[in-house]
C-alpha cells in the first residue's frame, strides 16, 4: 500500500455506493427471476402442444359451448403472436366446464374463424381447441425460439449480476489495499446539459502506463487535485486501469473521518503548491 495523501490504511466505501450497487443487483435480479419465469412457461406450454393433439385426437366433441379466445398480442403481425381467452363447455352428462386458452405462435397460425372444442373422455376438464392443434407447428416454433431467447437472457442478467457483484468487491479491495496513482488532466470541462450546468465535470485524464499513457473519460464531481495548476488529479488503483477510483475533492467515494479529511486536505494542498 504505497500512499502519501490518502491514509495508509484500510479505506472504507461510502453506504451510498453499496446502495447503488444493492438496487442495480435487485434489479439484475429480477430480470433473472422474470427470464427463469418465462423460460419455464415456454417449456410447459410446449408439452401442452402434444396434450392437445392427443386430446384433439381420441376426444368428445362439446355438447354445448363457447370460446372467447382471440388475437391479443403481437410484435409484427406475420412473425409472432399471443391467443388467449376463456372457453365454457358441457360435457355429454351435462355438467358445465371452464378453462383458460393461452399460447403463441410464430410464422404462422389458426383459422379463428371457425371454433370447436373437443374433451379428454377420462377427464372431463381437460380439453382442446381446434385453434391450438392447427397452429401446432406454429406453436413449436415459437416454443424454440422463445425459449432460447428467454434462457439467453436470463443468462446475461445473471453475468450483469454477476459483474455488477465483482465490480463492488473490486472497488472496495482497493479502497482497502489500493496505491495511490495520479492522472495527468488533459482537459476539465463544466458538464451543461439543456444548458444548465449539472455540477459535474467532463474530464479527460491520462494514466501512464509501462506501455504508454491511456487516455480516460469521466463525468464526475471535481476531482481531487494533486499538482500545481490542478494538473493532476488523485486515484487509488491495483496496478491496472479497470480497478482505478478516482477521488473526489470531498474524497467521494471514501469513507473517512473529519480529523483525517482534515489532513488529506492539507497534503493535497502541499502538493498544489509544489
């Protein structure tokens, strides 16, 4: 730990970072939770396409019955889209049944201008349309399709957790046992926005490096000066760029207490005098 303005010790990350990252892993979180959801209920309804057809193929015709079941989605009229509805039938005994009706289909889909409904003999309740057995091919592409989608995102929710995760662990590690590095400004710009000032600053900061200075762009509050003229400005890093946190003149995103900002402040105002 190689510091001179900064305390040579352990440093602390603010609460309000570990907040953010807290609602930014919530968030992950339930895109992963709603990607596992949709991938499930994609799977499930491709085993309803083969329980139809069989249902379809060894069924009662209703005696009596309706479905309000239509077209109640879609992204591109000829590529995908949602059936959903209810249906009410009576069985040959003449008792009442209701079920839902819900499924997608891709590259194709039923004749909704004829309707009928068949019932499984050994169970009464279980039924099929003649909407979802048409349109079964229709339905397996858009169980596939759907599925893959689903699943791929759900994995890269779960890698955006993932690094969001690892970037916390990171920062506070060199928070702790971060060197002290100082960038070069190459240029400060007040951040306007609707032309208003933010509070912010655009910089642009060079960080030497063993193969040469790289250049980086940050939109921050002002910076912690280090050198004469603010020609430098104060991080904390382990040694390569992606681990590099630059300090703020309130010493954002650090933890520390008034005694030591007291003389973090005083060091850095020796060094801006030269």
């Amino acid at each position: 730990m190689k510091r001179t303005i900064l305390p040579a010790r352990p440093l602390r990350v603010r609460a309000s970072g570990h907040v953010k990252t807290a609602l930014l892993l919530l968030l992950m979180v339930a895109f992963v939770v709603g990607g596992a959801l949709g991938t499930t209920w994609f799977v499930s309804s491709g085993a309803s396409i083969g329980r139809d057809k069989d249902i379809w193929a060894r069924g009662i015709p209703a005696a009596d019955g309706s479905i309000h079941a239509k077209r109640t989605s879609k992204l591109i009229p000829w590529l995908i889209a949602n059936y959903d509805g209810t249906v009410s039938y009576v069985d040959a005994e003449g008792a009442r049944y209701a079920g839902d009706v819900d499924f997608w289909t891709m590259f194709g889909g039923p004749d909704t201008d004829q309707a009928e409904l068949r019932y499984d003999p050994q169970h009464h309740d279980r039924f099929a349309i003649n909407w979802g057995v048409e349109a079964s091919g229709a339905r397996w592409r858009a169980v596939i399709v759907m599925t893959v989608l689903c699943a791929l995102l759900t994995l890269a929710f779960a890698f955006g957790a993932w690094a969001i995760l690892q970037n916390a662990r990171g920062e506070s590690r060199v928070a702790a046992t971060g060197d002290e590095v100082e960038l070069r400004v190459v240029s400060c710009k007040p951040q306007v926005k609707e032309g208003k000032p933010t509070g912010k600053y655009v910089y642009e900061l060079e960080l030497d490096l063993p193969d040469g200075p790289k250049r980086i762009h940050r939109e921050s509050a002002w910076l912690l000066s280090c050198a004469p003229n603010d020609a430098r400005v104060l991080g904390l890093w382990h040694g390569n760029p992606a681990s590099l946190i630059l300090i703020a003149s309130d010493l954002a995103p650090l933890v520390v207490g008034d005694a030591e900002r007291a003389e973090i402040n005083a060091r850095a105002e020796r060094a801006r005098a030269g």
